[in-house]
C-alpha cells in the first residue's frame, strides 16, 4: 500500500517541481509590484521607484510601486505575506521594517527570519549628530561633558521609538552612565525642525534628512555615524574617531520577497537590483546626498539582518524599549 501511494505521488512532487523551475525560467513574464511600507515621498519611495524604472528597462516589464503605509510597516508586510512566494512581489524596507521591529514589537505580525528571504541590501546612510547653531555645544566632546555636567542630561529628538536616534541616545546615555530624555517624533523633520529651535539640545539623524540642514547652517554636525568621513562634510570627524565607534546605529535599506521564492528568482532579482544601484547615474543621486551604496548578495542580507535583529533586540531587552 505505502509503495503504491509513493508511486502515485511521485509524479505529482515531480510536476510540481518542474512547474516551479518553468515559473522561475519565464520570470519575469508579468509587471512586478514593488510593496513600499511608507508614503510616497521619502528615501524608501525614492529608491524603489529609481530601482524599479532601471528594471523595468533590463527585464522588459512594468515595475509597479505599491505605497502601503501604516502599522510600523506591518501593513505592506501583510501584502506581501498575502502573495504567492513568486517574486512579482518585492518588500523595499529598511533597518525598522526588516530587523529592529522584531525586538520593538511585543505582537509583531510578522517576523523576518521566518516569513521573508533577503534579495539584497541596497544602501547605507551614515547619519550626524547634530545641535541647534546656537548651541553652546561646538564639539562632541563638549556635548558629552555637557550631559555629564546637566543635573537632569541633555534632551535628545528621535524618529520616534525604537528607531536609530532612539537607539543612539539610548547607547550614549549607557556609555556615559547619564540619564538623557528621550522625545519621540513621528519621522525626522519634525524632531530636526524642533533641534533647529532647540526644543531639544541634539539629534541623531540620517545624513539625506539631516545633512541639507547643516549645509544651510540651520544645524551644527558635531559627528558623524560612518567608518569614514563624508565628502559633503570632511571636518566633521566620525564617532569611531571620538572613540564611540562601538554605539553607531545604521540607517540602510533593502529588498526581500516571501519566503519559498524560488531561488532562481531570488538571485536575478538580487542581481538586478545591484545592477541598478550601481548604474553611475542612480548611484550618483545617492551618493550626492552622503549616502553609500552597498549591494550584497542573498546570503550575505540574510546574516546581516539576523546579526541586526539579535544586536538591537538586546538593547530594547536591556532599555525596557517594547511597544504593545
């Protein structure tokens, strides 16, 4: 009996199987949706519609992109959940939506590692502390002395909680054993808006968000988050150099699909949108903002967000920094 039911669905594995290799072989045969977590508009939105318009020209099919806001990310990540595991639905996420909600989220409806497959990393975004021009602070140094000295510490704007600038601030304050206040804002401009009328005394912040305020000197950039200096602020030395290399948060973006994609269409998607990310002319528009570009493959995406999810996770433990 057990071997006439093995023969009977032999052929059946076997079908399917090669239905999937024929899938992977005609792909892409139909538009491809990119699923954005946010609202048009921002660094995430801008990447995947200058990826998605470069592959569209390379893959000869239309690259649609899907804004799905709301829920930490947790709304297009239910789109793509939703979707067949085919790669005609691409997530372009960043550190939040793709590794630091995981340790945010007391009920996160999804988890990376298991519901997603990493295609490639895209870019990184060093990212500058700064403080208001008027600040009595002119150098790191004096802002850390600044916060030693405060009976009550400094203030410091974030993106909102759990984000870099949270985390940054949370790793300054246990570095220097100084307590700090933390004020959350719902994404960068408000909370540099409110460093720039010093509201607040710094924040820490993408340098494409951050870095058009310094050079129209609405803000002072005491550090930069970077293994490197940037060519669009050379003076500005890097928190390794100040000796704080060890809290340095990174802002970076990706893609990934559902989990089961064949990876025949994981690696052309992986190697497609690395081709576009270092087309000279997307690359530049990056690269003239401050920010790097870093395309990796599948397996290398894969253990940097499980090195990211296990990093931060420990420091929300340890900062009692949860959302329900």
């Amino acid at each position: 009996m057990k071997k006439n039911l093995f023969k009977l669905l032999l052929p059946v594995c076997a079908a399917v199987g090669f239905s999937g290799m024929a899938n992977a072989q005609t792909y892409p045969s139909k538009p491809i949706t990119f699923v954005v977590p946010y609202a048009a508009g921002g660094l995430t939105d801008v990447l995947a519609r200058e990826v998605g318009a470069h592959m569209s020209k390379k893959l000869g099919q239309p690259v649609v992109v899907d804004n799905k806001p709301g829920g930490a990310a947790q709304v297009g990540m239910n789109v793509l959940k939703k979707a067949p595991a085919d790669g005609y639905n691409v997530f372009i996420g960043d550190v939040p939506s793709l590794a630091t909600n995981v340790g945010l989220f007391k009920n996160l409806n999804y988890d990376p590692r298991t519901d997603l497959q990493a295609v490639a990393e895209l870019i990184v975004s060093p990212a500058l502390v700064v403080v208001p021009v008027n600040s009595p602070y002119n150098t790191f140094e004096e802002l850390v002395k600044g916060a030693k000295d405060k009976s009550q510490g400094l203030t410091y704007a974030s993106q909102g909680v759990g984000t870099g600038g949270h985390l940054f601030g949370t790793l300054l304050q246990n570095k220097l054993n100084q307590e700090m206040t933390h004020v959350a804002y719902k994404g960068s401009i408000p909370g540099l808006q409110d460093t720039i009328s010093g509201q607040v005394d710094f924040m820490y912040d993408a340098i494409p968000t951050s870095g058009p305020f310094v050079l129209g000197d609405k803000l002072r950039a005491l550090a930069i988050g970077s293994k490197e200096r940037s060519p669009l602020l050379p003076n500005v030395p890097t928190l390794e150099e100040l000796g704080y290399g060890e809290i340095v948060p990174t802002f970076w973006w990706g893609v990934a699909v559902k989990k089961g994609t064949p990876s025949e269409i994981v690696e052309l998607l992986s190697k497609s949108v690395a081709e576009a990310m270092n087309d000279p002319q997307i690359a530049g528009k990056f690269t003239s903002q401050g920010v790097l570009i870093n395309t990796t493959t599948p397996t290398e995406f894969t253990a940097y967000i499980n090195e990211e999810i296990e990093k931060w996770s420990k420091v929300m433990a340890d900062a009692n920094m949860q959302v329900n």
